[in-house]
C-alpha cells in the first residue's frame, strides 16, 4: 500500500518549509485514488493549532480523500519553533496528550461534550464535519527515541520513527514497541493503530555511483540540519546559511541509506527492515540539491524493479499480524477512554440573550463591540449617528 507524508514545521529555514501540510495534502488527494495521506505530523500543542480545528480539517480531508487519512501527530521540540508560538517546552508533552484525546472524541461525538482541562477549555459543540473512518483515522505520533516508540504502543498509536537505522536496531524497536503493546496499551484515541513506520533515504539509478553522486549528499545534509535545529545549532533567522555552513564540515557517516544506491541494493536494504518487523518504510526522497527528474526517474526504478515483490507479500503479511494481535487489540479496546455525557444546554444568540437580561437596545449600543444591529448598519453603509 502506498503512502505519502507531510510534515508540519515552522521557521526551519531549507531543512522543512512544509508548514501547511494540510493544504498540500488536500491537493494530493485529489490527483490520486488510493494512496493512503499522511499528516507526518500535526503539530498538537493549541498554540499551533486548537484541538478542534484539527478535528475539523482532518476530518474534511478524510472526506475529500475518501476515507485515506493517515492522522499523524506530535508535540514540536525545536526551541525556534516552541518559542515562536509560545509553547512551554516543559509542558508541551501533556499538551499534546490532552489536545489528541480530546480531538479523537470530537471526531465520534455528536455533540462533543465539551472539555475544562490544563492546556484548553471550550464547552460542548458538535464538530463537524465527520471523518469517513470510524471512530477517527488511524493516530500516530512522532518518535525519535525508544522511550517515545514506547509511549506509542502505551497509547495504542502507531509509531512514526523519524530516525535513520540498520536492520539490526530496527528489530530491537520493533519488538519493544510490540511486546509493550500486548502488555500496557491504554489507548489514547477510540481507536488503536498498532504500526511502526522507519524512515530510509532513497536515491536509485542502475549506476551505483550516479546514485551516490545524487542522492548521498543530500541525505547527510538532511541529518545535520535537522541536528542543527534540534541539538547544537545557532541560528539567525534569514541569516543564517545551513547550506553554506554544512559544506565547511566533515559529513558523518549515516544509518538509513542503503536505498542511496542500486535497486538491488535497495531491495536487500528493505528486505532487512521487512524481516525485522517494520510495517511501513518512509522514503526521504526530497533532500537538499536534489533534482526533480533525478527524483522522478529514482520512483520509476522504485516502481519496476522494487517495490513488486514487497507488494506481494504485504497482504498475506498483514493478515497474519492482525490474527496475532487480535486479542490484544480487543483488551486494549477495552480500555478506552470514556466520554462523558454532552452538555444540551441550548446556545442563545446574543440578541436573543441580551433580551433575556432585560438590556435595552440604547444600553448596549453604546458599545459597538457587542452592539450587532450597530455594526450591521455600519458594514452596510446605511448608518446614520447612530451607526457611527
């Protein structure tokens, strides 16, 4: 099954401009039918974006891509992006705890209850529209470390692990992540989505060296700007130079690009994270110089002399995983969180409540901020004194 990602970033100059994934994976699904699209990641702390916002814009794309959507999410870490929206990064961990909880129930109520928490409050309204899939899309969330690949099969969420590994090391993740799952999910959502997906560079051509000459580059610039953002970068926001910067280093060397080559061997290299247990491997295909038709002749190699054989063997592969995972995915099911009972409390419109209050159409005129009939006749043009 075919995939595609997006990322959500903020001011992460020439590593990611990705910073309305939502707008471009609204356009990807209308030029494709059944390519599963991926938020990788919504950013979830409410001063990126309010809970119910993202119920709403996930669920309309759930509806334009019929049903495809890949709900992704995470918390932010860089300090250029927490501060520039005012995120605490002490409490940034339960934000996002808080914000997909609750997201997750507005996407299967009608109304949603309403919510008094640490990190945002709003009362009961009914968020619409309503996904495709029931109860919610399939949640994820960000991982970079084995204590978060942990937390995700704790909260019943696949695990987008955003880090370059050898087949070796991804096993030891895969079946921590598992064992975990049969042992401690709790699930944070009203659904669970037991998945691991790893990240792998990818730059193919029949000629090995023209595939390192293309792609290896761009795959060690990707690793040291995201260290740059993340670890021991100063940046200068529309200053600084990542591209100028990194060409003064010495590249590292690097897990995770064994697809940087023939497709040969990209095949031994996704043969040994399909036999270490991985669901899904995510393709970095759009690092630093590279060309577009580089790109495009690397996915038609991808296409004819790769993926056929992992395609053949997904099916009966997922299958057999959904057999063994079937009684742990009905305890942790079990475990849901509940969801309280809405409030109907009518809603009156401010006229109407005005009315109810005994105020007078002269009292609250004198405050065009709440005085409606005053602004209307402002908006129109139609106002005289009293409108001014």
């Amino acid at each position: 099954m075919a995939y595609a990602w997006a990322q959500e970033h903020h001011f992460l100059e020439e590593y990611s401009h990705s910073t309305a994934p939502e707008v471009f994976l609204s356009a990807l699904s209308q030029h494709t039918s059944k390519m599963r699209i991926g938020h990788g990641i919504t950013l979830m702390p409410p001063a990126y974006n309010h809970p119910a916002r993202v119920a709403e814009r996930i669920a309309m794309l759930d509806l334009v891509s019929g049903g495809r959507v890949e709900w992704g999410t995470g918390e932010s870490t860089s300090r250029i992006e927490l501060e520039g929206f005012g995120v605490n990064y002490i409490e940034k961990r339960s934000m996002w705890a808080e914000c997909v909880r609750e997201a997750a129930k507005m996407m299967c109520t009608e109304p949603y209850p309403g919510y008094a928490g640490k990190h945002f409050s709003m009362p009961s309204r009914n968020i619409v529209p309503k996904p495709v899939q029931s109860p919610h899309p399939p949640l994820w969330v960000a991982c970079t470390n084995r204590d978060t690949l942990k937390l995700a099969a704790r909260l019943g969420m696949g695990a987008l692990t955003f880090s370059f590994m050898d087949a070796g090391e991804a096993k030891y993740w895969v079946n921590e992540y598992y064992e975990t799952f049969a042992r401690e999910c709790r699930p944070i959502g009203q659904a669970v989505n037991p998945n691991i997906a790893m990240l792998s560079g990818v730059m193919i051509n029949e000629d090995e060296q023209v595939a390192l000459d293309r792609g290896l580059l761009g795959q060690q610039f990707f690793k040291w700007a995201l260290a740059h953002y993340y670890r021991h970068g100063e940046h200068v926001p529309g200053r600084t130079n990542l591209w100028e910067e990194f060409q003064k280093i010495e590249p590292e060397p690097m897990a995770g690009v064994g697809a940087v080559g023939t497709p040969e061997q990209a095949i031994e290299h996704f043969k040994g994270l399909e036999e270490a247990g991985v669901d899904q491997v995510i393709l970095l295909q759009q690092a630093a110089g590279y060309q577009h038709e580089h790109i495009c002749d690397s996915l038609r190699l991808l296409g004819k002399k790769v993926l056929g054989e992992f395609n053949e063997r997904h099916v009966e592969r997922q299958a057999q995983k959904e057999r063994d995972l079937a009684p742990h995915i009905e305890a942790a099911l079990a475990r849901r969180p509940a969801i309280d009972e809405p409030d109907l409390t009518p809603v009156t419109s401010y006229p109407q409540q005005w009315k109810k209050d005994g105020a007078t159409d002269q009292q609250v005129g004198i405050n065009r901020s709440v005085d409606a009939s005053a602004l209307w006749r402002l908006h129109v043009g139609g106002g005289g004194s009293n409108g001014r």
